[in-house]
C-alpha cells in the first residue's frame, strides 16, 4: 500500500503571518508530505494568493513539497504560470506539485478579472499543451483558438523531469484532458464512490491514447477534525457544504479519531487514490495548530504502518 497525505488550507485561518509560519513549521518539522493551499481571488472567506504563497513557501521550507489545489487555469495566462512554475520549482530545488483545474462557473473570480466562462475549457485544453511543452521544449510554436507562441521558450527549465502536471475535475472534458495531457489527476470535494468511476474512466482513456499515468498518482482529499459532530464548527462547516454541494458532508469528511480518518482513508485508497489532501477543520489559529499537532502524532504515524504493511 503506497500512501501519501498532505494537508489542505482554504481560508487563512490565522491570526497573522507569525501563526502561519508556525503552523508552516509544525507541518515540515512534523514529517507532514506536503501543504495544498486553494485557489481563490474574490471571496469573503480570508484566503490567501496561491502562487504567492508557492513562491513564499520555496523559501521558507526546505524539504516539505507544496501545490496548488487547484489552480484555475481558464484564468491565468499559461506562459506566465509556466515561468512562475519553473522559477518556483527550481528555487525550491524541486518540490512544487503544480495542479491546475477549469474553475467554477460560478465563481466571482471570472467577472471580477474580466475573464468569460465561456471557453475556460478550450483555454485551459490549450494552456495545459503550452505548460507541458514550455517545461520540456527549447522553442515552441503553438496555435490556437486562444493563445499563439512562435518560438517561445522559457529558461531555465524546472528542477523536476519530468515536472508533475495534475489536472483536476471529474467531468468527461476534465477526463480527457488528464488522459492527454496529465501526469495526474486530483479529485474536488467528492466522495469515495465517486471518485472510482473517474479515475477508471482515466486509466481506460490514457489507454486508448497510449499514455500511462503512474497508479501513485490519483489523488483524493477530505476534511478532518478530532472532535465530535455536534461541535459549532463542525456544524458551520456541514452547513457551508450543504448549501454548496447538496449532499451530506459526513460522506467525504471524517470526524472522530485517528481511526475513523483511516477507515475514510482506506476507503479512497480502495476507490484507487493514493495522494492525500487532508483539510483539518478549525476554529482559528490555535485550533488549527492543536489539530496538526493530533494529525502527525496520531494519524500520521497509522498511515506510515499502512505503508510498511504492504
């Protein structure tokens, strides 16, 4: 059994950039794999810019990875995010875990910066193609309905080769262009038996494309918190979750104890995940750190036993 779980913030859930770093440092002194930070803009929620802190934390960190979870690709201009990537990741000697995903529709993100939802599919099919051949290729010519490059290149390249390109979302677009062009796939806030026939639909079409995504490299994520459900913030989060998924929030969230995250854990893992976001739910900032503190002393060390196990 090969597992892998990092842990996942949205909202800035500290009291200033001291409490961050804190928690930074409790992650990567703890043995934590990896920190996931969201991708949101407009919103009332506190939350941080996800590439600033990619660029924050390869200088902070030196041997815990980092990604994006994921970033909004319809959004951004991919030469940029490429340059960004491989900047990142060669000042971080090779520990950035780039995720890019479509972005919601609904989100306020696209009118507020300009951009149409209409066409962030076809222009994050065409940004995705740019990334990967920028990454790899000394010059780059490119057409498209949204993007042209005539003998572009970007250099140095990334420390990483090859450097991960994780596509996120579970729709049949989202599908085919992790089958062509994904090294990955990440899954959103979705249950265990939802994410089975995604990453089999995957694997079926990286066939027919001739491709092979690494069986290590299908990710899934859930919330946790030591504590009980009937807690206030556990009730705001199912309630928060409710109102934007429609379904219940106790089908991809584990609240309890060690156990009952392993038990969800394996859920996934039997479903073909391998890659682990954890997203501790917490009120505030001491909160946060008493439950990291929990996750490496209690959870952690169940995983690596998994591990060995196998």
């Amino acid at each position: 059994m090969s597992i892998n779980a990092g842990l996942g913030i949205a909202s800035f859930n500290f009291e200033d950039a001291k409490g961050f770093w804190k928690w930074v440092s409790l992650c990567e002194e703890g043995g934590i794999n990896s920190i996931w930070q969201s991708d949101r803009i407009i919103d009332p929620t506190p939350n941080l810019e996800v590439m600033s802190v990619m660029a924050a934390l390869a200088g902070a960190t030196k041997k815990i990875k980092f990604g994006m979870n994921a970033a909004s690709l319809g959004l951004r201009d991919p030469i940029l995010i490429a340059k960004a990537c491989a900047t990142i990741d060669i000042l971080s000697e090779g520990r950035l875990l780039p995720v890019f995903a479509v972005g919601s529709a609904l989100s306020r993100d696209y009118s507020a910066t300009g951009k149409a939802t209409k066409g962030r599919g076809k222009r994050t099919d065409e940004g995705l193609q740019i990334i990967a051949r920028l990454w790899t290729e000394d010059r780059v010519d490119f057409v498209g309905d949204y993007y042209r490059l005539e003998k572009a290149t970007i250099n140095p390249k990334p420390v990483q080769n090859p450097m991960p390109l994780w596509v996120g979302g579970s729709a049949e677009a989202a599908i085919e262009r992790t089958a062509r062009w994904g090294t990955g796939w990440q899954a959103g806030i979705e249950t265990a038996a939802e994410i089975q026939p995604v990453i089999l639909r995957i694997k079926e079409r990286c066939a027919e494309l001739d491709r092979e995504i690494d069986e290590d490299h299908f990710g899934a994520g859930f919330a946790v918190r030591f504590g009980f459900h009937d807690e206030p913030i556990v009730s705001k989060y199912n309630e928060i979750m409710r109102e934007r998924l429609g379904k219940d929030p106790k089908e991809y969230s584990a609240i309890g104890d060690a156990d009952t995250m392993l038990e969800l854990l394996k859920e996934f893992h039997k479903a073909g995940a391998h890659k682990f976001i954890l997203r501790p739910i917490a009120d505030g900032h001491a909160d946060m750190i008493h439950q990291t503190k929990l996750l490496i002393e209690e959870l952690m060390p169940r995983i690596a036993k998994l591990n060995n196990e196998d």
